[in-house]
C-alpha cells in the first residue's frame, strides 16, 4: 500500500492505493473528519463495495450512467441527507466511479455549504483521474459538467482489489487515462522523466500510484485551472469531438467509443499533429502508438467521422477560445499550445489510419 499527498496547503490530503486500501477509511475518517458522528455513503446498486467508515451509515444510492449526474438527482441527495440528520461537521463517502464522485462531491460541496467527503474509487478512471483533484459536479441538457464546484476530499482511497468485478469496457477506458499519465512524466520530475513505457511494465497498484502521483503535482500546481492544469487533458480534444459526433459509447450497447478509449485515439493524433508542426520527432510518435497498443486501445479513428467536421467542434472545444487550441508535446513536454493552424490538423486527421 501507497500514500501519495496532494499538497494545497490546508487543503492537503492523502490518496492511499493498493490491494485492501478500502480497510483505511475507518482510519482516514477519523484522522480527517474528527467530529463526524453520521457518514452519507453514496453508491450505486451495480458496485457492490461495503466500506465501513467507522460511524453509522446513512446509505443513498444513485442511479447508472451520466444521466444521474445531474441537479436533481444532487437536490434528491441533499434532501436525504436532510432526513438523515447529516450536520456540517458530518461526512459524505462516495464509493462509486466517477459519475458517483463527481455527484457525490458536489452535494458535499453545496448541502451546508460545504461538509467533508471521502472518495473511495471504485473504477479505475475515478482512482487515476475523477477522484483526485477536487472538480465536482453535474452536467445540463446543454452539456456535460457546466455547474460544479472546485472542492477538494479530505481523503482519497484507491483500493485496486475492487477492481475485479468492474466490466471490461470500463478497464479500457482507465487504461485510456493512464496512457495519458504516462506522457505526463514531467509534471513530478525535472531532469530524470519516466520514460513513457515504464509504466506498462510496473505491477497494477503501481501504475495506479504513478498516475496519482502526476495528476496530484497537476493539481498541486494550479488547483483552480488557470493554466497548467490543462496538461491533463492531454488526448482530449479529439477525444472530446468524437464523443460530440456521436461517436461515444452509449450504456455499452453500442459499437462506440468509451472515453478513455477516445482519449487514445485523441493521443496518437495530438502525437502526430505535434510531429507534423515539427514539435517531436517520429520516435516519440512511435512511443505514443507504443503505449496505446500495449494498454489494449485503438490508434485508429472510427470510419465514417468527417475531418473537417470534427476540425469545427475543436474549434469549439473549451479550452480554445475560439482558436484551435491543443495540449501537445514538445521539447519542454506536453503543453498547452494555442493557434494552431486548421490546415496542419485536418492534414493530420486525414492522414490517420481509419478502422474500417
Ligand atoms: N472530476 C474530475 O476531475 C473528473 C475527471 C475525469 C472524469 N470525470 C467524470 O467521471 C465520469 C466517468 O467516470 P467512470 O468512467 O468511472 O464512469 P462511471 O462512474 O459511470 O462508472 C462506470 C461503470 O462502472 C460501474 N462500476 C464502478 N465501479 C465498479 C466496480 N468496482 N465493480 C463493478 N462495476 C463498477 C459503474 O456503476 C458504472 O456502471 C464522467 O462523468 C466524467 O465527467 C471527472
Ligand atoms: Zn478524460
């Protein structure tokens, strides 16, 4: 078992990974939440992990899927909370995935204006990426995560062992994420990186804390977004465009793409878009292809997407303020790049290799 602080002052807290790592929460609550006399575990009916956080329970289920992200199903956790009797110096425990901590940690972030939480990640996404870091929230019929709060856990666990009963589908969309870490090595080490595929070959629970380790120096580094943190969507802005075409995976029924597995896709282009602006050189390209292959993630974009369709919606993406704006490695590492240029990214997704 690992413990990798995020440091923010008197923010700061701990994410403990590994096998068993759920058998702590008794522990962190109390070293954290000392008053809480009342935890509101919040969970799904699919996930099936019992956590005893060491005072008596209130358990609140949530429904399946991004439609539960949203304010009602936050104003149906708040007033069960209410019922409850949670207090202001209670606790939330969202055991869940990210769906379930990102819900989980904006009810905590609002009902009294703000009470402890605990995340135990549940999915491998939500123990590398959507636990750590402290954006919570819902998304609107006008899209996803457009009302949130930045309000960071007491603690964080990562318990690998629960990993066991999670779908397939949803390994490979962690795997996604995780593939994205592994290029972000720069963020904890200057001088001496981790070179990319370093972390194929270390054991789960490892590779689990390597990429906790990155996302907590991100976030230790500009908490709110203000610039650096956007390292972290690293594949994300292709990815975000084919989830927009449609091209997303739709309560695993579909032949879609998961998002980590758009994520994928999305880091062989940013990887190819970069060399074509002569940024990296083809090794590194090889590298990014490396990484993706061995997590067991395509590399190809889905046959029948438009380039010049999916040019338009990056226009569009967030983080461009109406430029086209990417995260792109370079001699520095991976950075945010701003107006690049709409011929040198059609090019490249032109030349990408299509899945037929
Ligand atoms: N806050 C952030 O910084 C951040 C970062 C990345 C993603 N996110 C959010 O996270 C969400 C995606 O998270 P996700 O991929 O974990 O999806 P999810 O929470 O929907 O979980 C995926 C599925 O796996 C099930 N599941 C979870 N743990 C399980 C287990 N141990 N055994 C069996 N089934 C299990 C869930 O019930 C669900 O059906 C999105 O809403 C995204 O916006 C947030
Ligand atoms: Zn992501």
């Amino acid at each position: 078992m690992s413990t990798v602080t995020v440091p923010l002052g008197e923010r700061s807290y701990d994410v403990v990974v590994g096998a068993g790592a759920r058998h702590e929460l008794a522990r962190l609550v109390a070293a954290t939440v000392p008053g809480a006399r009342l935890a509101a575990v919040v969970t799904q009916s699919a996930i099936g992990v019992e956590v005893d956080p060491g005072v008596p329970v209130v358990r609140c289920e949530v429904a399946d899927g991004e439609g539960a992200k949203s304010l009602t199903t936050v104003e149906d956790l708040c007033r069960r909370f209410a019922e409850a009797g949670l207090s202001r110096g209670d606790v939330v425990v969202a055991v869940g995935g990210g769906v379930v901590t990102d819900l989980a940690g904006f009810a905590a972030a609002t009902y009294h204006r703000g009470v402890a939480y605990v995340n135990v990640a549940t999915s491998l996404l939500a123990q590398v990426d959507a636990a750590v870091g402290g954006k919570t929230g819902v998304n609107l019929p006008e899209g996803k995560n457009l009302v949130g709060a930045f309000w960071q856990p007491a603690a964080v666990v990562c318990d690998t062992d629960v990993l066991v009963t999670l779908p397939e589908r949803e390994w490979r969309s962690g795997r996604g994420e995780m593939a994205k870490y592994a290029f972000l090595g720069h963020a904890v080490a200057e001088g001496e990186v981790p070179e990319p595929l370093e972390l194929l070959g270390l054991a789960l629970d490892e590779q689990v804390a390597r990429c906790v380790a990155v996302k907590a120096a991100v976030v230790a580094a500009d908490e709110r977004e203000g610039g650096r943190r956007a390292v972290l969507n690293y594949g994300h802005t292709l990815a975000h465009a084919l989830e927009a075409v449609g091209f997303e995976d739709r309560g695993g029924r579909s032949g879609g793409l998961r998002h980590g597995e758009a994520v994928a896709v999305g880091l062989v282009f940013a990887a190819e878009l970069a060399h074509r602006l002569g940024r990296v050189d083809a090794r590194r390209v090889e590298e990014h292809r490396q990484v993706v292959v061995a997590f067991g993630l395509p590399t190809t974009l889905p046959g029948g997407v438009e380039p010049a369709n999916l040019v338009e919606l990056m226009r569009r993406d967030k983080k461009a303020h109406h430029d086209l704006t990417f995260v792109l490695d370079g001699p520095r590492g991976v950075e945010l790049v701003h107006g690049v240029g709409p011929d040198a990214v059609l090019a490249t997704l032109e030349a990408m290799e299509r899945t037929s």
